[in-house]
C-alpha cells in the first residue's frame, strides 16, 4: 500500500461515485486493524509515528469516501476540476429563490415552535438530496460530465448546510 496512493486505491474500490458502503467499511476495519497506533505501542519511535500517520490517512480517506458530498468534490479534484469557492452565489436565481423559500419556511417553524414541520421540511430535504446524489452518480459515473457535476455539487453544499439548519432548528425546538 502507497501512502500518497488515490483514497479509493487504499480501500482497493474502483474509482467511481457509486460504491459498496459495506465493502468500504470492511476495508477500512480490516487496515485500521493493521496499522492503529495501539499495535505499535512497544514499537520503536519511528515506526510509532508512521502508523499514527497511516491511521490519520486511512481515516481521511474513509471520511472523504463515506460522504457523498465529499466523494462527489474528492472525484473532481482527482479530475483536477476546480468547483469554485464555497460561498459560490452565481448560481440560477430558480435555485436561490428556492433555497430562500427553503430558508424561511425553518425560520418560521423554528420561531413558532413547530418541531413537527421541521421535521416535515428535514425528510423533504432528504429526499430531494438523494435524488440529486442520484444524478451526480449518472454525471460522474455515467457520462463523465464534470461540469454538470460541479454544477450540482456546489448545489448540494447548499443543501447540506440548510439541512444541517434544520437539524439545529429541531434540536432548538427540543430543548
């Protein structure tokens, strides 16, 4: 194993937005296995620091490759396709007047209480964000259009932050 080796080349998965989860998760039990820090307390110093370096990599990568999100931007980096800058508002204004509309039904429910609608908008969101990791699985995968999908992946980074919104909005309405 090479540790500047791509994140999918560690876990030994084709290099594709679709993956096995579970064939992910087994992998990375089965290298962390080998190389956590705890195998190598008795070690000698250097070989203490490279599997502590080794664990730090393997579970960068894991966390990349678990998330669709950050699978979908780790994809087009390997690309070298640049998805512009996070706060990114040059986006269609169908989009934002959606995202503001998105916005302000959670302010409200929050602002009255309404943990029940919260959750409504929370499950609405979920879905429409599986659709769409759905159709980055079609453009990365399928027709290798990484404009498309950096399109859509600054998208979803709008999304997940109001999910995250909502998420907060809930737990707010609970306490």
């Amino acid at each position: 194993m090479e540790f500047n080796a791509d994140h999918f080349t560690l876990f030994e998965l084709p290099v594709a937005f679709r993956l096995n989860a579970a064939l992910l998760d087994h992998r990375y039990r089965e290298i962390q296995s080998k190389l956590h820090p705890d195998r190598f307390a008795s070690a000698g110093e250097a070989e203490r620091r490279l599997s502590l370096q080794w664990a730090t990599r393997i579970n960068e990568a894991y966390q990349t490759l678990k998330k669709p999100l950050t699978r979908a931007k780790y994809l087009l980096h390997l690309a070298a396709h640049d998805i512009g800058s996070d706060n990114n508002t040059l986006m269609p204004a169908d989009f934002l007047i959606e995202q503001m509309e998105w916005r302000e039904a959670a302010a409200e429910a929050r602002a009255a209480g309404e943990y029940h609608e919260l959750e409504h908008l929370y499950h609405r969101l979920q879905r429409d964000m599986r659709e769409r990791y759905e159709e980055i699985a079609v453009l990365l995968d399928d027709r290798h259009d990484l404009e498309q999908t950096a399109d859509r992946v600054r998208r979803l980074m709008f999304l997940e932050k109001l999910l995250a919104e909502i998420d907060e909005a809930m737990a707010a309405c609970e306490e």
